[in-house]
C-alpha cells in the first residue's frame, strides 16, 4: 500500500506507519496530508494513533483509538514519535480522560506536563458590543504582514502558555494559520485599530469542522497598552456577530486556566467550560 512502512515492533507485535492515502485505507477516514499515523496491522487497523500537523514546527497527537487504544499506546506512541517529520520540535498531545496509563505513557517518552485548559463554548447570536470605538480590517493576503506584527505585539506578556509557544516566530505561526483550509467563507479574522490607526488587538475565528453552524475562536488578544479597555470583549462580541451572519451557531474556545483575565471575559460573554484537560508537551 503506498505511503505504508511496516516495522518490527520493539514489544509484542509489529506496526505499520501509515501516510497520504494509506491512512484512508488503513482506518476508514482520512486524516489530511500531513498526517501520520501508527498502527496495528488490519484494515481498518484495530488500534491506532495519528500525528497531525499543529504549526510551523509544531504536531498534536489525538488519542489511541481502537479497540486496544490504550493497551496499545506506549508502542504506538515510541513508534509514531520516531516517525515525525526532522522539522517538528514541539508535539502536544491533550487529554481529556485524565487515566494514569496515559500519563504514564507520556511522561515515559520525555513529555511535560504542561498546562491545564478549559474547552468552552456559547450559543450564538452573542450579545452586541456595547461601543463600537474600533475600527476593524478583515483579513487580506496583502494584510497578512501587518497581521503578524499585530499578532506578535498582542503575545508580548501574554499569560496564556500555549499562545506564548509563538512568539519566537508570530509571521510563521500566523502562516500556518492562514494556510488551513477552513472551507468557503469558514474565516473571520479581524484586527481591530485606535482612533489614532494603531492597532489594538485582533480575533481570529474559524470554522471548527464541515458543518457552518460551529467555529472556533483561534485567537483573541489585545496589545499591551490596549489592554484592560474593554478592546478584547468589543472584538471578540464584533467578531462573532459576523460569524452569526455567516452561519455560525456555536462558538467554541479553549483558554489556559492560569489565563484569569480570558477566563474572565469568556464567562461574562456567556461562554460555559465543558470540560477540563490537560496539555503534555515534548521539546525536542
């Protein structure tokens, strides 16, 4: 099968690594281009874990799925880490379940625990902003520069850990960003500007998957002097008001529990926690 590469496994049994096409065949969906994917021989495999594409240099890691997923876990996890791209040097994996073997098989292979985050979500038509005093630019291919300088100034002593990931390259990660396909008319990012035509801050919402009635806010962020003025409420209530008249009807977020002014505005905007994970992380 082409884009399949089968392994002596170091334990009980051998694995096959599975890309482009092979995945469909391998485990009934595909995953995207970018994806590689570890597992147990059979189609559709009966255990497996895939490796997606999260950044410039960044992978996420979804949980083992199958009917042996967990059992089978830290063999597919060593097997699937050898196999990233020489590029990747962060991979995160996040989870939900919160069971001690998963722990285990992330800390073996060198992960850090790194960070807590809430999954949060609202019903939309939000609330209106109560004072437009921004002006707001979408975004534009020939913006995308002036984007990433705004994208940068808002992560300069911003206290959310998994934003700060990019400060060492904003016009890299908001590439990435800009390059995923969202589908037609699945984007809203706005950058808001001062009076005085600095910027204050920007939204960047998305939509979450192939249904239009659910997105995702990517980002929300305010630039240090704009901030504690009510900017990030006005652009995030704005933002959404024209995701609604997009066809949005859920807006979806996750924020780092240490992140206590976004957990703030979320939860004064109407946005309730669904769930609590947490984040491993491996620097390689």
């Amino acid at each position: 099968m082409e884009g399949t590469r089968r392994l002596p496994g170091p334990g009980r049994w051998a694995i096959e690594v599975w890309r482009g096409d092979a995945v469909r065949q391998a485990i009934g969906r595909s995953l995207g281009p970018g994806a590689v994917v570890a597992g147990r021989p059979g189609t559709p495999s009966p255990s497996w874990l895939a490796g997606l594409p999260f950044g410039p240099d960044q992978f996420f890691i979804g949980s083992a799925s199958g009917a042996l997923g967990i059992d089978d876990l830290p063999q597919l996890l060593e097997t699937l880490l050898r196999e990233l791209p020489p590029h990747v040097r962060r991979v995160y994996h996040y989870d939900a379940s919160w069971l001690a073997p998963v722990g285990r098989a992330y800390l073996g292979q060198g992960f850090e625990e790194f960070v807590h985050r809430y999954s949060m979500q609202r019903r939309l038509p939000a609330a209106s902003a109560p004072q437009q005093r921004l002006t707001l630019l979408p975004f534009i291919p020939e913006r995308q520069e002036f984007f990433a300088e705004t994208y940068g100034g808002c992560l300069v002593d911003c206290r959310s850990p998994m934003s700060l990931e990019d400060l060492g390259d904003p016009a890299a990660a908001l590439a990435f960003q800009a390059a995923q396909d969202h589908g037609p008319d699945g984007r809203r990012w706005y950058l808001g500007l001062l009076p005085d035509g600095q910027p204050a801050g920007m939204a960047l919402l998305d939509r979450y998957g192939p249904a239009p009635s659910d997105w995702v806010v990517s980002f929300l962020g305010t630039v240090a002097d704009a901030r504690g003025q009510g900017y990030g409420r006005e652009l995030l209530l704005r933002a959404a008001a024209h995701a609604t008249r997009a066809g949005a009807r859920r807006l979806h977020l996750a924020v780092c529990q240490t992140n206590e002014p976004a957990l703030g505005l979320y939860r004064s905007t109407g946005f309730r926690t669904e769930e609590t994970y947490r984040v491993f992380r491996l620097a390689r």
